[in-house]
C-alpha cells in the first residue's frame, strides 16, 4: 500500500482528532483554546493498546525502535553472541539508551519521534488488506537511524510513509495551525539553517510546546508553509554592529 502525502495527512488529522476527544475531552472541540501537543506515550499505550518496553536492540544503537505485527522474534548479534527477544502483536520496543542516566531529557524528542514512527507502522498495517497482511514476511518493523534515501523498495516506502505519518501524529497541522497563530505572524525564514533572533525563538518555543527537535519541527513547519528558504548571503544579523 502507497499512500500520498494528502492521504497520510487525512489519515493522522481524523486520528488525532479523534484520540484528542478521548484524552483532553471537552477542551479538544473549545474554538478558542491553545494547540494540544500529542502525548505520545498515552496515545500508543491508552489509544492504539500498544505495549511499550524498552532493551538493547543493536551493538551500534543503529536501531532505535521496532514493532511487532503478529508474534515474533527479535535477534541481535553482538561480539559474535546472538540473543533473542521475545515479541509480542501490539507490543513496541524502544531502545534502551532513551532512558540511560544522562539520556531521558536529551533524547526525549528523538524518543518522541521514534515511538511515533512505531504508532504510525502499526496503523498503516491495519489499513493493510486482509490479504496482504497474511502474507506480510515481515512480522516487524524495525526502525533505524533516519538517512536520507532513495524510494526504490518497499520497505523505502514503508519507512518514509512512517516519517510522514508520525509527524504528522506529533505535529498535527490544526496543532500546529494555533501554535503559529500565536507565535509568529509571519513564515520563519531559515538562511540555509540559521535564523534571526525572533524566529530562533518561535522555534525553540515551537519544539518545547510540541517536544521535538529542531529538525522535525523545520521539516513540518517547511512542509505547512510556516517556514521558508533564503540563501546565507541574504542574511544580516541585527546584532552586527560596522
């Protein structure tokens, strides 16, 4: 299954809308209230029913999550020792250096992210046709280290709909619609990666209310047309005295 942007969109905006009825209640349909960030973490566990752990899933940490499809096993090989996980359907495994001393506030937003990537694998294969999912080979997914890459196979496209897909669940675009309202009034301009003083802090504030990185939030900001591109030498600092 190949879905589009505009479909992965339709998809993550009636999903969140709908877990937002769930978990924030009443305060969801107020026309006058502030963006609602997704908790991620009730979303997988209380909505989609998904069984969150963590554990050592790679020697190199090349592997930050995997989710498991149907019961299964997960190997690992490691100075040469393999060892194997047991998975469970429904359950996700995130991998342990998220919660190591040092690591939960500094990789919270790459913890966020990749839980999100998980969610999103288990609801594109319930979209999946009856057929289809009898036959899937794979009875996990296992995310790695995001690369850029060509869309040539199917797992390309099953890991770039995920991409999509959990930001959007992250980053829902009525979300993001009222944060901007209230942040900027103007599309932030990124100068090859630096910013002018106010539209670094819109950003900063802009991935603290929504826990995300600075990267995922410059690609969904690009994406909903509230960030735009200039060339370095356009930009001039308002600080630089001659």
């Amino acid at each position: 299954m190949i879905l589009s942007q505009r479909q992965l969109e339709e998809i993550a905006a009636s999903t969140t809308k709908d877990f937002n009825r769930f978990f924030f209640g009443d305060e969801a349909d107020k026309p006058d209230r502030s963006a609602l960030p997704t908790p991620i973490d009730q979303f997988a566990k209380n909505y989609l029913g998904l069984r969150v752990s963590f554990a050592r899933l790679s020697p190199d940490g090349s592997i930050c999550g995997v989710t498991a499809y149907a019961d299964t096993e997960y190997k690992i090989t490691e100075l040469g020792i393999t060892r194997t996980l047991a998975l469970k359907r429904n359950q996700v495994i995130l991998d342990e250096s998220f919660i190591r001393s040092g690591n939960v506030q500094r990789l919270c937003a790459k913890r966020r992210f990749t839980l999100a990537h998980e969610c999103a694998h288990q609801i594109l294969f319930q979209l999946e046709s009856e057929e289809v999912k009898a036959s899937c080979e794979m009875k996990y997914s296992a995310r790695t280290a995001y690369t850029p890459r060509e869309l040539k196979t199917r797992e390309d496209w099953n890991e770039w709909q995920a991409n999509v897909l959990g930001a959007a669940i992250l980053l829902p675009q009525k979300e993001v619609d009222l944060a901007m309202r209230r942040f900027a009034e103007t599309p932030l301009i990124s100068y090859e990666g630096r910013y002018s003083y106010g539209d670094h802090l819109t950003l900063r504030l802009f991935c603290r209310l929504f826990g995300v990185s600075k990267t995922t939030a410059s690609i969904r900001l690009r994406q909903l047309g509230y960030m735009v591109d200039r060339p370095f030498s356009e930009y001039v600092d308002p600080l630089e005295v001659w």
